[in-house]
C-alpha cells in the first residue's frame, strides 16, 4: 500500500504517489505519466534501497579500475573537460513496474508494490562510458563493467553501496551514458547527483545512482543486487528452494504498454472516450503499434502513437473508443518494431519476486 503524508518528498509533486519514505520509493500518479513526452524531475520516479547520500562535488572523484590498462581517478571538472558530452532521450523503468497486478494474482512478500508508476522518460547527458573505458584501455579479459553507488544499503548483515554490472558490449556502446544533467538541469539528489550510469534499454536496475567507482571484470557484478535480487523465476518456482544461480539475471527491459486515463473505477459518460497511455518497448527495439480493446480483448482499435520514434525511448499514445452503457475492461497491448507482443494472461509470468510483468494492461471502467 502507498503511504499517506500531507508533505510531498522533497523536490515532488504534490500528487506524487509513496509507496515508501525509508528508502523513499514512489512515482508519478498514472493520470499525470502520460501528459508530457519527458518526465518532469518532481514527478520522474524514485527507485532506492538504501540511505540518499549527500556527496561533495568539490572533494567527488569517479575511480575506473580492475581489468584496464590505466587505473583513472577523475574530478567532475575532469569529466566536463576532457570528455565529451552527448545527450540520450531514454527511458528508465523498475523491474517491479506493475508488481500490483501480480501481487492480486498470489502474495508477493517483502518487495514495494509498484502500480504502473515506476517508469518516467528524460533527456540525459553526460559523457559516454565508451569514451572513459577506451581512455582507461580495455584489456581482453574484461567481459562485464561493474558499477558501484555511494548510498549505503543493508542486506544479509552486512553494509555496502548499491550495485550492478552490464556486458562490455553494452558498455562500449554509444548510448550509455554517465550522466550529470537530467532533462537540461544538473541532477537532482534522489535521481543520482553528482553522477549516475543511464543503461538505456535495460531495467533502471543497472542505471546505479551516485556512482563511485567503474570496475572491468571478467564475471559479473557480485553486489547482492545483481548477482542475488535482480533474478526472474519461473512461475512455478518458490523463494524457499530456489536456485538463484540458475535464475535469470536480467537486462533488457520487456515490451509493455499501460493504460493511464481513465483510471480504473471511473465512471464515464457513454459514447466517445478519450483513453491515453505509454508503450516501451526496452532493448533498443521501438514501439510499432499499440492496439486497444472495449471489451476486454474480443475486438481491437489502433491507437495513435505521439511523438516521434525514439530507439531508447517510450512512445506515448491516444484513442478514441465507443462505450456503450454499461462496464467495460478497457485493454492495452503493444508491438515492437521485432514484432514482439504481450502475454495475454499476468498469471502466466507470475513470480516470486514480482518482476518483469508485461501482461496486456486491464482496466475495468463504467459508462453511462
């Protein structure tokens, strides 16, 4: 359940939506997510686990070890100076987007029960990762860079910062970022300040906040939440007999599309309907059509997409929908440009852990 303040989070839009206040995780209501292609920063959506560390500009220094050929320890000023500064429209979402669904379905202890709010859009820029690795120099034993956050976080007993790691292909790649700038405006705290990883394409899981340190390796991230909590299970699977090192380590974002007016329960007039909504695609693929239904799946209409296509981006969407006196399940399912869709059913990807549920988007509405 969200919790209730009469006090937004510092820096947050009054109707921004608590799902926790320690470690504060929450986002924008749905009816706000889909008025603007870029999400304001005191609406974009907070994902923590652990302490908001206030850093130093001043005294901040991003370190780049392990398997290079030159250790570096850069300055800020560094970073703006030496390096190049690009900007990437991307789009960051939590695993656990839409985990209500799935908790409705069978309990899903210990994890925030995210509705379709843990995803907003931005304009990042920053220097390119490639630019930073090459000018460490990469030695061919490195398969993975490992990330390392300033905040601290406590699992199993012990303290350490946040963490995760990515494929060297995917560090080497143009659109990953270390960004200092969000949407033209230096970073807000909650969102990573002074730096932080953008992974576009990937769960925000990988995109660490106030980042501290670049590791090259040759096996992944052994930080618990890569190597532990960012696992998918199939549905059959129970968290007491596990086997976390066979379960899948996620990465790429999958297709999924969310219906954000009219909210559900919401009494309309009969006739023509107004339904708006986002489609993301994740993994570098786009955003091809997004079909919406009156009448819970049995027929379709074709939304319009708003904007222009974006490789790392969501699209936003409309439609006009006849309803008819009476209830109705308004539905949602999108296609990408690799013509993937989504499950029809949220029982059928159902996990332990509440991850990755990109199930046709339902919501029952009442018109007359």
């Amino acid at each position: 359940m969200a919790e209730h303040s009469t006090e937004p989070p510092d820096g947050k839009h009054p109707a921004f939506v608590v799902r926790s206040r320690a470690p504060l995780n929450g986002g924008p209501p749905p009816e706000l997510i889909a008025r603007a292609e870029h999400t304001p920063a005191e609406l974009f959506y907070v994902r923590n686990h652990g302490s908001l560390p206030s850093i130093d500009p001043a005294s901040y220094r991003l370190t780049i070890g392990g398997l290079v050929e030159r250790p570096l320890a850069l300055t800020l000023a560094d970073l703006r100076s030496q390096f190049s500064r690009v900007a990437v429209d991307a789009t960051l979402q939590c695993a656990g987007n839409r985990r209500d669904e799935l908790q409705a379905i069978r309990p899903i202890p210990g994890e925030v029960l995210w509705g379709a709010e843990a995803i907003s859009s931005a304009v990042w820029a920053g220097v390119p990762l490639r630019e930073l690795l090459l000018a460490a120099g990469v030695l061919p034993a490195a398969a993975h860079a490992a990330f390392a956050g300033l905040d601290e976080v406590e699992r199993q007993g012990q303290r350490f910062g946040f963490g995760g790691s990515i494929a060297i292909d995917k560090a080497l790649a143009p659109e990953v970022l270390l960004a200092y700038e969000m949407n033209g405006a230096p970073l807000p705290a909650a969102h990573g300040f002074p730096l932080r990883v953008v992974v576009p394409g990937y769960i925000g899981a990988r995109s660490v906040k106030w980042l501290a340190a670049i590791t090259l390796q040759a096996a992944p991230s052994s930080n618990y939440f890569q190597a532990r909590a960012y696992k998918l299970f199939p549905p059959a699977a129970e968290a007491h007999s596990a086997d976390w090192q066979q379960a899948l380590m996620l990465g790429e974002s999958s297709l999924t599309s969310v219906i954000c007016q009219p909210a559900a329960g919401a009494r309309l007039p009969a006739g023509l309907v107004s339904i708006e909504g986002y489609a993301y695609a994740g993994g570098g693929r786009s955003i091809a059509r997004v079909d919406i239904s009156a009448d819970g799946g049995a027929s379709w209409v074709q939304a319009e997409l708003r904007g222009q296509p974006t490789r790392w981006a969501w699209r936003l969407w409309q439609a006009q929908i006849e309803l008819a006196p009476g209830a109705h399940t308004l539905v949602a399912r999108a296609c990408d440009t690799a013509a993937n869709t989504q499950p029809e059913s949220a029982a059928s990807i159902w996990n332990f852990k509440g991850y990755m549920n990109n199930a046709w988007h339902r919501v029952l509405v009442h018109a007359g």
